[in-house]
C-alpha cells in the first residue's frame, strides 16, 4: 500500500467509526514515513567545494571524526603558538609574559583535557588498557591517514 494509499485510508475513517483502524493506519504511514526518511538518509549526497559528499549515518561519522581529530589539533597547536611567540624578543617582555601567560593557560586545559583525562579502552588485542584521549585521538589520526592512503593506492592502482 503507497502513502497516499495509507493517508487516504486513515482520511475516510472518522475515530467514531473505528478507533481501532485508525490507530493501525497511523501506524503504517509512519512506518512509510520512517522508511523514507532512512532511504533519503543513505542516499544524500551534499556538494560543497564542488566535493560530493555522502550523507549517510556512516559518513557523517567520518566527518565528525574528522572535525574532532582537527579540534584536538587546533588546541595543542594554539597553546605551542602561544608559548612560541612568549619567547620571541623582538616583542615587548609585557607582551611576551601575556604570550607566556595565555600559552600556559591554554597547554594546561589542553593536558586537562586530553592527556589527565584517562579513560578504559579494549584495544585490538582485546585486552583493556588504560589510555588518554589524546592517545585515542592520535591513533584515529593514524587510522584515518592509513585508510586515506590505501584508498588513494586502490584508486591509482585500478588505473
């Protein structure tokens, strides 16, 4: 039965009539309606940069993933720019020790989060180890490099 089918159904059954069927017709049209919304999910495809992107569950994952993996390099990389440029005497020693203060602040939030921050993970040899975030976001790095790598040899190698 279509959803038109379904909607027309449920339409020609007022709730004084049969209470019941107008209950299990209201059932089936959200089963057609979450049917096609999970279709439209696996089949999206999004264009951005003249880059088509798939919009499945899987890759939006991926792309989460990919956005995390940046933040934590974002992060670690603002506290050693800071810290950097605290060391630069071509600047001000007021300037520098604002550097220096900031870098500081920022490494140390940075080692709060994804170094003090240790969390139960059964690794691959199915052993549970005690282990940093920034362990597990530096081994989805590696995984995500290593993937990208073998895709891109599959690609060349298929022509």
């Amino acid at each position: 039965m279509t959803e038109e089918e379904q909607q027309e159904q449920l339409d020609n059954f007022p709730p004084e009539n049969d209470p019941v069927a107008i209950a299990i017709a209201k059932e089936n049209v959200k089963d057609v309606n979450s049917k096609a919304k999970k279709e439209a999910i696996e089949n999206l495809v999004v264009k951005n940069n003249n880059v088509p992107y798939q919009g499945d569950d899987l890759s939006q994952l991926r792309m989460s993933s990919t956005i995390a993996i940046a933040n934590q390099m974002f992060n670690r990389k603002l506290g050693e720019t800071f810290t950097t440029m605290a060391q630069n005497p071509a600047l001000p020693k007021e300037t520098q020790a604002m550097f220096g203060g900031v870098g500081h602040l920022i490494s140390e939030i940075y080692d709060a989060i994804y170094k003090d921050n240790k969390i139960a993970w059964k690794g691959a040899d199915k052993k549970m180890h005690t282990v940093e975030v920034e362990s597990i976001a530096e081994a989805l790095f590696t995984t995500m490099m290593s993937v990208g790598g073998e895709i891109k040899d599959s690609v060349k190698d298929s022509k």
